[in-house]
C-alpha cells in the first residue's frame, strides 16, 4: 500500500514538473509568453517541418499588408537573421510563396544553420494606400526596424541581418541595403532575378529596343505599369531616390546577385512586352556587378557559392 502511495506521489510530481516545462518557461533565452505578448500573436503550426517557433502574421505597420512571418530555431546561439520579401512585380504574390520550392530548401537549411529567418509582406503598388513604389520600399525600412526593435525578446544577434528578396523582393532588399539610412545592422544582400534600378530610364543602357517613352505610348499595359510604379510621373528627386544602384559604395553590405541567362529582346516575334525579360534579364545583374566593380564593393553570385554559402560567410565577418 506504501508502495502504491509511493508512486502515486511520484506521478503527481512528474505530471508537476512537467507541466512547468510549458511554453511559459524560457527555451534557451527566450521567453516563449514574453515573446507573444511583445509579437501581439501567439505562435502557429509550423509551414513546414523543423525544430523552430513560428509566428505568424505579425503586424510591423498599420497597413493592410504590414504582416511578417517569424522563423526562429530554438537554440541559445541564433547566428543571425535573414529578412526575405517575396516578389511579385509589386502588384501580386505572398509571403507564403517562400514556402514552397527551392526557396523553402533554402529557409529550411537556414534554420538548420541557427539562422532566423523573416518573411515579409509589403504594401503594392495597386493598393489604395500606395504612393507608388516609395512605399512597398519604405514598408521594408519598416520591417527592418521592427525587428531590430526587438532583437533582445528575440533572442537574435545585433548586427548580423541579410537582406534577400525575390525579383520585385530584390529590389525592396536592395533599395534597404545600399541606403545608410537603412542598412546600419546589415551584413549582406541577398538578390534573385533581381532588377537593377527603379529608376526605369536606367534601364534603356540594357535593351538595345527599349526606349521607355516610345513604348508607353504603344503598349498601355506599361504605360498603366508606369503610372502605378511612379504614383504618377516621376521627378528627377523621385528617380534619384529610387536608383538604388547609384547609391552602391565600396562600404556597403556584400552583394548576392543571380539572375538567369533570359534571351534580350524586349519584343517578341508576336509584338508584345515579354516582362520576364524587361524584369529579370541577366544583364540587370551584369548592370549592378559593373557599378560594385566600380566602386570596390564585394559581389558574389552562384559561379562561386550557394546562396546559403554567402549568407553564412558573411554572417561570420
């Protein structure tokens, strides 16, 4: 009966010491209650398998599409944080598109790595609180400061974030990236079919049959493109400010860049825009590797190492 009584107890306690192993308690130095009271979420049902917390569509903004996702391995010694925008031409996609493909390889081996990773959505520039592109750009600015507000609940290191985005995400990463006002915690750039420029007339030193004005006038697809893009017609204040490549000096952050080997003509045999070309073309990268030579700044691409590779290598500097 003693013996009974015994185990009884013991698995009383157990059940007790258990239970005050609970999402309350720290995990390596986060504060898992702590942390949702600071997000405003509790955590969710993680996308895709792996040992990390998920969190879910955090609002960083009082607009509609202000939302991230947290990825954070539970692990004392988070090596850094990687910032991801989606891409999308401004005007469509999720950040739930980062979840599927190479990209959630790519997501999954960071985690692995003791990497935190972000995934933010931004305002389009179709969207009726949109000021053109100025303001999906500045909705990254946003991002980056909301997190860096929140490092220490966090549990990430100070100092250690790469930025990396997807075709229109490129550019959000890149446009935050080469600015001083933005890039004072960031190690890296991380930039896929990537454009080169947001302002657009840069763009006619590419395509030998593309002359910006002529065409508006032709296709009303880019004329209605460029209206939303410019949130009117752009000022030289406006394209200056959003020629990020003219920003590119020898002390900003290392840049990522791959964009795949498209064919270069702009107009195709039937005589429509082919926009995979005008967005994504390998010489928007030739274009931005030109200006890092330039003016001294380190590049790199998938010739010399993965993705994964860079993102680690500069996290160590």
């Amino acid at each position: 009966m003693k013996y009974n009584s015994f185990i009884i107890s013991l698995f009383i306690l157990l059940n007790f010491l258990l239970s005050g192993c609970s999402k309350s308690d720290n995990i390596g130095s986060i504060n898992i209650n702590n942390l949702e009271s600071v997000l405003g979420v509790v955590g969710s049902e993680v996308p895709f398998e792996g040992d990390y917390f998920f969190f879910k569509d955090v609002s960083y903004g009082v607009k509609e599409r202000n939302q991230l996702d947290i990825l954070l391995p539970k692990n004392d010694q988070i090596l850094g944080t990687v910032i991801f925008f989606h891409g999308g031409a401004f005007l469509f996609g999720t950040k739930e598109d980062l979840y599927e493909g190479e990209t959630q390889d790519i997501i999954l081996s960071l985690l692995e790595q003791k990497i935190a990773v972000i995934n933010a959505e931004y305002t389009f520039i179709n969207d009726s609180d949109s000021q053109g592109v100025i303001t999906s750009l500045e909705d990254g600015a946003a991002v980056i400061d909301f997190i860096s507000d929140r490092m220490g609940p966090l549990n990430l290191p100070q100092n250690k974030l790469i930025l990396a985005g997807v075709s229109a995400g490129a550019g959000i990463a890149q446009w935050n990236g080469f600015r001083e006002a933005s890039n004072s915690q960031v190690k890296g750039v991380f930039a896929s079919i990537a454009q080169s420029s947001y302002d657009l007339y840069q763009w006619e030193q590419l395509f030998p049959d593309f002359s910006l004005d002529e065409l508006r006038l032709t296709y009303s697809e880019l004329e209605d493109l460029f209206v939303k893009f410019y949130n009117g017609t752009p000022t030289k204040e406006k394209s200056e400010l959003l020629d990020y490549r003219s920003q590119i000096d020898a002390d900003d952050p290392p840049l990522y860049i791959y964009n795949p080997v498209y064919e270069d003509v702009i107009i195709g045999e039937d005589d429509s825009i082919d926009f995979n070309v005008l967005f994504h073309s390998y010489k928007h990268a030739d274009f931005l590797r030109k200006k890092a030579i330039e003016v001294g700044l380190e590049f790199s691409g998938a010739y010399q190492e993965s993705p994964l590779e860079f993102i680690k290598r500069v996290l160590e500097k």
